[in-house]
C-alpha cells in the first residue's frame, strides 16, 4: 500500500508538472495553428524517430540480457524489454529518475533474479551511461557553443556537473573500499551536525549499500569485456536516440543542418537538462529545447517541433511503459493472491 501511495503520489506530481509546463509554453499561443503546422509533418521521418526510440528500448534490453547472461541469469529477452520499459516509467515519474531502477530490481527479484546481481547489473549499466552523456556533450560542445545563452550554459555546467559527481561517486563506491568508507563517515558528521533522526539506522544502511559495491569490482576486473561491449552499445543506444530530433526536424521538411549538427546539438541538451532533479526533467527539457534550437526551427514551428520531439522520445513511451507497468503490478497482485490461498489451504 506504501509503495502504491508513493506511485500515484508520484505520477500527480508529474502530471501537474506536464500541464504547468505547457500551459506556460503554449500560453498566448494559437492551439489551432500548432496542429495545423504538425498535421503538415512529413509522416514517413516521424516513423523513423518512433523506431530509433524504440531501438533505444531494444539496446537497453540487450544491455541488461548480457550483464545478466554473464552473472549466470537466466532472463529472456521479452523481460528485459519489460524491465527497460518499467525502469523508463519510474525515472520518468520520480524526482531525478531515483525510482527507475528501484523498481527493475523489485521486479527482477520477483522473477527470481538475485537483487545482488541485477544491482550490479544495474551499476554497470548506469556507469555507462553517465561515462556516454558526459563525454559527447563535452564533445559536442564546441560545436554547439554558439547556440546556448548565459541561461543555457550555467544550466549545463549544473548538468555535467551532477552527472560527473555521480559518476564519481558511483566508482569510487565499487573500486575504493577506504574513500567510500570516509565519504560515509563525512556524510554520517554532516547528518549529525543537522541534527538527523535515526543517524546509526542511516549508517548501517548505507554500509551495507558499500558492500554491494565492493563485490562488484572484483566482477568488473574479470569481465571487461563485458562492460566495454556494454559501454559501446550504450554509445550506440544514446546516439540513435539523439538522432531523433534530426528526423522530427526533416518531417517539416528541412536539409540546412545536417545530422551530425543536430545529434551534438542534442547530446548537448540532453547533458544539460538530464541532472535536473524534477520528474522526467519536465519543463526545463521543454524549455531547453527552444532555447537551443531557436536557430534551427522556424519561429513558427519550434513549439510545434519540441511537442513533437518529446512526444516521440518521452511522453509517447512514458504512456506506452505505464501501461506495461500496471499490467506486471497486476500479474504481481495475482500471483501473491495465488499464494496466499495456497498457503491458507494447506
């Protein structure tokens, strides 16, 4: 019941946030001349943008099955699209994607996968993408410096910079037992100072959270070949979702920016709006994105593109993994009643 409550608490925060935004975007706007500039799209490049998205989902899921395969689990491949599916839904609903892969574990320990191994399953993915954003945005930045504004660029030094010390942090927690165990004692000094309920439970929790890590670097030092093919298909993965604005922007029939343009343009973006600790980065992406592509986009169409462009690669697959979700939350249900009528039974 907990766990429901935060969920439907949860997606009311989201939707607000959806509707705050655009009704900020769209206000004094002309609904009816945005529709009518989206009717005109070219239908065949909005297809290729659904697909390159839903190649993003297939690449994630691929990642999973082999992090899973070489930990000696067994899953088939229609689950870890689920699992990529649920986790999408979650890091979409949740303030700074926390419940993602909470969640993927949760119901990856339901399909009897070990939590120890889809924990690190989920470390070694999440490293890489960190080690993706990061490196092609600061990449792509030279190329796209003078798109961004004063506005844009603090936005992007607070991005990289939460993705960085995320990074960071993530491997100093699976290859240095003695700098995570003074990070602790650091955060447990700074608990203390404020004054913290409950200071030993927090300790004790995230000491237990460090022997996870720890565990993992021995996997990672005898599977490196793993994490690579892990961290080329996440190169893969992220620029084919990238890519997506380019096929929105020639659905309204426009060849000025070539493809390599827009990909860096939006790895950019992507980098900039990603550490942002709302629900699914709500209104600042909206926001973002007119400002980065004003250039780009007619003044006409821009509002039209960005509804577009989020709509393909979030919104449309936020409703799509919802719908997975609460189909395996019912299965879940189902199952538990299953077993507590065979247990009242016997």
């Amino acid at each position: 019941m907990e766990k429901t409550k935060k969920i439907i608490r949860n997606l009311i925060i989201f939707i607000l946030l959806i509707i705050l935004t655009f009704s900020i975007i769209l206000k004094d706007q002309d609904i009816t001349q945005i529709f009518n500039v989206l009717a005109g799209v070219k239908k065949q490049y909005i297809l290729i943008a659904i697909i390159s998205m839903c190649l993003y989902i297939i690449l994630d899921a691929i990642n999973i099955g082999r992090a899973l395969k070489a930990l000696n689990e067994k899953s088939k491949f229609i689950n870890n699209i689920k699992y990529s599916l649920i986790g999408f839904f979650f890091s979409a609903i949740t303030p700074a994607a926390s419940g993602g892969q909470p969640m993927q574990i949760y119901y990856m320990y339901k399909d009897n996968i070990s939590v120890a191994n889809s924990t690190l399953t989920f470390l070694i993915n999440l490293s890489c993408v960190q080690i993706v954003t990061i490196s092609t945005a600061l990449f792509s930045l030279g190329f796209n410096y003078k798109y961004m504004n004063k506005a844009l660029i603090w936005f992007f030094v607070i991005g990289v910079g939460l993705n960085l010390t995320a990074l960071i942090l993530l491997l100093i927690s699976i290859l240095s037992k003695r700098m995570t165990k003074g990070i602790i004692k650091i955060a447990i000094k700074i608990l203390k100072f404020f004054k913290f309920k409950n200071i030993e439970e927090k300790q004790t929790k995230l000491e237990n959270e460090l022997s996870k890590y720890q565990s993992s670097a021995t996997y990672i030092k005898n599977n490196k070949r793993v994490v690579i093919k892990t961290l080329l298909t996440t190169y893969v993965q992220y620029i084919i979702f990238y890519s997506i604005t380019y096929w929105v922007y020639r659905s309204f029939g426009l060849k000025e920016y070539n493809i390599f343009e827009i990909i860096t343009m939006q790895s950019v973006l992507y980098a900039t709006v990603s550490g942002i600790p709302s629900p699914g980065a709500v209104g600042v992406s909206e926001g973002a994105f007119i400002a980065i592509y004003n250039t780009v986009f007619l003044e006409n169409i821009i509002k039209g593109a960005m509804l577009l462009t989020r709509g393909v690669n979030f919104y449309l697959f936020v409703i799509l993994s919802s719908i997975v979700s609460s189909i395996s939350a019912v299965k879940e249900r189902k199952q538990e009643k299953k077993i507590d009528n065979e247990e009242n039974i016997e």
